[in-house]
C-alpha cells in the first residue's frame, strides 16, 4: 500500500440463528436448534468478546419466512433480537449489542425506549440498525394489504429518526440530581419535551428513561440506494454494505465519505463496514475442505429459494439450473441493490442458475475469503488500507464453529499486525469505535 | 378456619424503581438511582428467587410522568420492563419473570413475539400483564390526539389477546423436527397460519418464533371493572386486585371465580393475588419505625400529585389538606376502580386528604400490613385460607431492603406453616402456579 492508514480496523460478528451457510444447521458440528438456544447465543457472544469485537449484530425481520423451501431452512424460529440482546447485555462487558429494527412497521417511542433501556442495561453497548423494510409479508402482520413503496418508506424512515433521537435528548445527562437530603429527584429545567408533530408521527414525548450512557446509542444503516446512501450520510455512525470486489467497496467508500462530507459532518464520523464471509482454517486445504463440506450440504430447491428472494421474491422454480439467470424487472423490494450485485455479478463471470445459487449459500453476495489466518488477514489488510472500509461484520459459516475458527485463525494475524486492538480501550461501544459522543 | 384449603399461595414480588413507597428513594439504605441500575435489579431478583418466589413482576406505562411535583418523585427514569427481564432471565434459573404491555398503544405482533422470545430466553418463565393504557398522556406518544375510551380500549384488548394467544399457536410443540440427515427443519403439516382479520387488527402471521416453552407465556390481568372481570374471567391465568379489607376481597374472589366457569373454564384456572404492601421486621417497634421514617419523607406536594393521579388525574393543588376529599366525577381513565377504592375508603373512615395520602404513600390503596414476620404470615393467611386470595403480590417499600425484610421475615414463617414452598418444583412459570400447560 503506498499510504498507511492510521489507526485500527473495527470488527463486528454478523449472527445468524445456526450460522451463514444456508446449510449451516446440518453441520455435524453445529446445534440444528441453536436459533433458540440462549446458551448457544451466549458462547457464541462471548467467543466474539474475547476476541474483541466491536459488536455483534442480528438482522431481523416482523414476519416468518415461509416461502419456498421455507421448510428445509433453519430461518422460521428465532428470539426477537432486542430480547435477544438484553439477555445478552447480562453476560457480557465490553462487546457492542447491536439490532435491526425496521423502521416501516414500528412506532419510535418503544424503538427510542427500547434502545435506550438496552443501553443502560448494558452501560453504552447499545446500537440500533435504522432500516425500512424488505419483506413485504411484513406488511400482513400489520393490518397493511401492501407493502409500503420505496420512497415513502425513506420519507418515514428519516421522520423516525428525528422522532427517536429527539426522543433520547428528552433528558440532559446531568438531569438526574436524585438530592435525598432537598427532595430533589430532577431538574425540570433539564428537561426537554419533544412536541414533535410531522407527516408521519406526532410524539409529544419525554422518554420515560434517562439520557443513553452513550448520549445516543450507536445508529447502524444498511442502505446502498441513492436515497439510503444519502440517508446514512445524514446520520448514520456505522454503514453495512455488501461488495464482492475491492474496486466496488472503494467506490462505495468514496462515495458515502463524500456524501457525509456534504452533510456538513468529518468523514471520520461515519464507519463503513462491508460484511466477509469467512471460512477459515489452519491450511488452505482444510479450509477448502470445510467449504466443500458445507456446499455439498445444499439442497438444489433452498439454493432457489434462497436466489429467488435476495432478488427481490421474484419466483424462479422451474427455471433451467444450468441455464443463465433469466432477465427480471427492476424489484421494489429493500432487495433492489442485492438484485443489481447479483445480476452483475452472473453477467460478468457467465455463471449458471446453480453457480449463482452456490456462490450466495455462504455470503449471500458478500465478500467471501477462503483460506487460512494469513490469507484473510491479507485481504481485509487491502481493504482497509486501501479504503474499501474502516472495518468489517464477519459472517461466520456456522455457529458457533465458524467464528471461534476466525477468533483462533485471522484475529491474532491482525493484532500482530496492528490491524486489531489486542484489549477494549473504551468503555463504550461508541468509544470502541473510535465514534464521539453525541 | 374452618375449612383446611388445599395446595399453597403463590407469591409474585411486584417491583417498582426503588420501592413503592413514594418516598422510597430518599431512604438512606436505597441506591438512589436504583430504576435505572441492573446490578440492584440483579440483586433484588436474586433475593426474590432465593426466597422462591413465583415470580417478579414490572408495571408499565409508555410515558414519563411528568405532572405536578415529578421532578421530587423517583417514576420518570426507568428500564424498558421487556429489556430488563430478558437481561434478568440471563441471571436467573427458576423465577417467573412477568411484565405490563399495553394493548392500547402496541401492536399484537410485537408483543406477541417479544413474549414469545423472553418464555424461550428464560425456558417458559415469562407473563405478559395484558392491559389497556391508563395513562392518557400515553396517546400523545402514539400520534393521538385523545386517549382511546374505555370501552374502545377494553374490545380492542379482546381482540388483541385472541391476536396474541393466535400466534403463540403458530407451530405445533413438534414442529421443528431439525433433521439434518433428510434437510427437514420442520414440518409444514404442523405450521398453522393464523389469518387474523378483525375490527381492530389484521394479522396475517406465523409468529416466526417456535412455540413458546409454557404453550403460551401466564397471562395476566388487573382490570377490575365489569368488563376488565369479564375479561379476565375469559382470558387471565393470574388476576391482580387491590383490596384494603378481606370482605372485599372475598366479594371479589367468589365474583371473578364465578365469572370464570360461567366462561366455561374451571375456577382452579385463574389465580387471585391481591396486591399486599409489607413493612416487617423482627418486631413490631421496629416495623412502626421503619414505617414512620418512610412517612416522615413525604413531601406534601408529592402526596397530593400521588393521590390525584391515582383518582383519575383531577387536579388537587390549592385543596385544603385537612379537609375531606372533595367530590368528583367518576373518571373515564382505567384509573376508575382505584378511583372508586379510595373514595369509599376516605368517606368510610372520614379521612382528611392528607390521611388520605400518607395512606397510600406506600401501598397506593392495596392491603398493607405493619408488624412482624408472624403479623404478616397470620394476615396472609387470614386470606388465603379464606378465599380472598390465591396468593399475593408483595410490595416492598423500598428496594433491595423491603424485599430482604420479607424474605428474611415473612417467608420462613409460611413455610414453617406449610402455607408455601421450600424448593421450586414446576421448571415453568406455569408449573410452579399449577396451571395446566395450553
């Protein structure tokens, strides 16, 4: 690299019930009901706080998948990730506890309370991932015959955090005098009622919890449309995203730093985090080895299953699998940037249906890196260094295996190379993101 | 007595920031910022299980109370009560763990998940406390301009449980066979789509959680209008009352036990706990002076803001303190029980307002008992041997201290008496209750 960036890279563990690999549960090493298993959770978590993640992180969605395949998935059972969470916060110290909550099917008073109280909780560990929702089934759990559209979803979404961070500056930090001896217990003059009044919602607010340790827990987004980027740029802390070449993650970089920068806010204030899916071991070959296993495990009906919906639900059953991947109109769906990824990505490299379907069982079109310590570090190295991100949400092919394999393999690698801290500096999640306090 | 009951009384710890005493807080021995401390909860938590009691349980309103004289009372900074169990199921193994949720201002699917999610975190220890808002200020957080009236809120709330108790019956117990040899997760045979479509929601479901470990978490109810009886009578595991002598409570029990076969379920299917505050210590001096020191915190405006918000929110200030309650309409809130409580209790017992206030400066209008570890144990079970209570829910007046006091005082005694149990027995929430699994 002919620049050496300063500081450290930030990792986060994307958790996902048994693990990444659509096939993960039939892992022989893998708990098939670990998706509802706390002590399962509760190991994996820990594994991650002794590597010293930043944070860990659950997507999530309002409704059941119930789709094609659905049955031969392990994606229909699990614990609603703020719970989740909260009982996490109890058996860990310093690992940032980070959810999705759409912002599309929620009110912001209990998301605003919700975070907040997690985040006491957890004394500052607490980050929120702002999304507008992909599922359209979600709709149906909340009295809506049809999704809301794309550009209302944003309009909402941005309403929303206004209302939930104006929610979490109810209170000043040094509201709460609690004086035993006057009878004192706050100081009205600290505080602030909300009164908001807006398109979407009317909050009259305050927050019944005192002002987050972290000032504001840590806002996530995940967004890569124009309107979500912009989004982000305004206020987010950390951005997800998926790229599977350097070259895309570096656009995507620049791009989002330069819209953060128009905002009116330091290009050091956002952090842009692509998800890797990892499979590591001690040789190459092993870790090929782990790969093929797992692969081998995918049943042909999921693998379609699987494609059909990260472009957007479109129905693909019957389509030849060993055929090009058939052309689809632009999808409306949250899935819209995945779809674009996809189709590029079977244009550029002519795969098949099946080839495509492969190659999404594991990173679902995410950066994927097979090798061992030496060779992952290498090429999160690049991508740090080369600015195609300031860190990375890990996806580990199974649970809890495939993070303890990058805990034990890739985390030492980059220590030695002062990639990585070796312990927690800040006392919170925003602190250990190098991120100032709102 | 004259007829022996069968089985023992169940007794929930009903927690409240740092005690129910309106005073709590200022008491030397109370951690000050104890609503907003884990590690007091913790403790609090662990005492409560210790002692073996069947559960702890956390009121609820989705909004701060910021009316008169609320920056000199401890009730505007609190955890999110579904947070705070789920970190609390991470520290404990057999202790119920059961919490408000409003169905006036959620949605059913929300809450029917977040419960369904704590019952599989705690292994089948969660109660949901079904409730209509009694707060008004809660609709101004929720886009309304008016609260939902009474019997509005109270059909909503019907149609909220059949949502809820709908979707906790999504998938069989067996569903999920997670067969990694054949690739089935579960079997679509046992998966039921609910399809909900009435008046107030639209569900279309499955819950994407497996069935809760109790069949369906405790649910819980506290209205004590004629239609929040009714309800209960149809739908409630575990009632919750407020009486301030044993006639009114037998008038009760024998009424809601009635009620409840006349809904066509046996009257052994609901559990009837009054609400008890409890000052004990090893003699009766010493409770009077616990007592006393705790009324001697009461700042008159406080007492005065108490009692108003208890009778339905009508303003007092400017009442002359040393005169009888003034007359006032009947309230619309679902304050309207307690409301009817205190206003008999001051006429019957010609008590001035300020009487009326220290009066419920602790227990709020529930049943309370100063005195000794016997004095107590003679009161409860006073009641429960006839039939005005199938078990208690025990207010402390401070915390962690007023919960000590009980388990050190009041617990061995009805043990010793055979009237409560020594080890806990049911793995469930259910279980240690006695009712049967849905």
């Amino acid at each position: 690299m002919s620049t050496q960036r300063q500081g450290q890279m930030s990792l986060g563990a994307f958790l996902m019930e048994t693990g990444h690999h659509v096939a993960a549960w039939r892992d022989p090493s893998t708990p098939a009901n670990g998706g509802l298993d706390f002590k399962v959770y509760k190991q994996v978590v820990q594994i991650a706080e002794q590597a010293r993640f930043d944070m860990v992180f659950f997507a999530d969605s309002v409704t059941a998948y119930t789709g094609a395949a659905a049955e031969r998935m392990a994606r229909s059972d699990k614990f609603e990730p703020i719970t989740l969470l909260s009982a996490l916060a109890a058996v860990t110290e310093h690992i940032g506890l980070c959810a999705t909550a759409t912002t599309t099917y929620n009110e912001p008073y209990h998301v605003a309370r919700k975070f907040a109280s997690l985040d006491h909780l957890s004394g500052g560990r607490a980050g929120w991932n702002l999304v507008t929702s992909d599922a359209a089934s979600e709709a149906g759990n909340f009295g809506r015959a049809q999704h809301v559209g794309h550009a209302e979803r944003y309009e909402r979404a941005r309403e929303f955090y206004e209302v939930v961070t104006g929610l979490w500056d109810s209170w000043d930090d040094d509201a709460f005098v609690r004086d035993k001896a006057s009878g004192v217990y706050y100081d009205p003059a600290k505080l602030h009622v909300l009164n908001h009044k807006g398109k979407h919602f009317s909050v009259t607010g305050p927050l019944n919890v005192a002002r987050p340790p972290q000032g504001r827990p840590v806002v996530i987004q995940a967004g890569s449309s124009e309107t979500g980027r912009d989004l982000a740029a305004q206020t987010a802390d950390v951005v997800f995203t998926a790229h599977t070449s350097l070259a895309s993650a570096q656009a995507f970089y620049r791009d989002v730093k330069a819209r953060t920068e128009t905002a009116g806010r330091s290009r050091d204030s956002i952090r842009i985090m692509p998800g890797v899916y990892v499979v590591v071991a001690a040789t190459r070959e092993e870790a090929q080895q782990k790969h093929a296993a797992l692969q081998a495990l995918v049943d042909p009906e999921v693998g379609l299953s699987l494609l059909s919906r990260m472009i957007g639900n479109f129905d693909l059953r019957g389509v030849d699998l060993d055929g090009p991947l058939p052309e689809l109109p632009l999808t409306d769906s949250g899935q819209r940037s995945r779809q674009e990824l996809l189709t590029r990505l079977a244009g550029n490299e002519n795969l098949t249906v099946r080839q495509l379907y492969e190659r999404i069982a594991g990173g679902r079109g995410h950066f994927s890196v097979i090798g061992t310590g030496a060779d992952v570090a290498d090429a999160l190295q690049a991508w740090f260094e080369g600015e195609g991100a300031d860190g990375f949400n890990v996806m580990a092919p199974t649970l809890p295996g495939g993070l303890a394999d990058f805990a034990e393999f890739v985390v030492p690698e980059l220590q030695k190379r002062g990639l990585f801290r070796t312990e927690y500096t800040g006392a919170t999640l925003r602190a250990n993101l190098g991120l100032a306090r709102p």
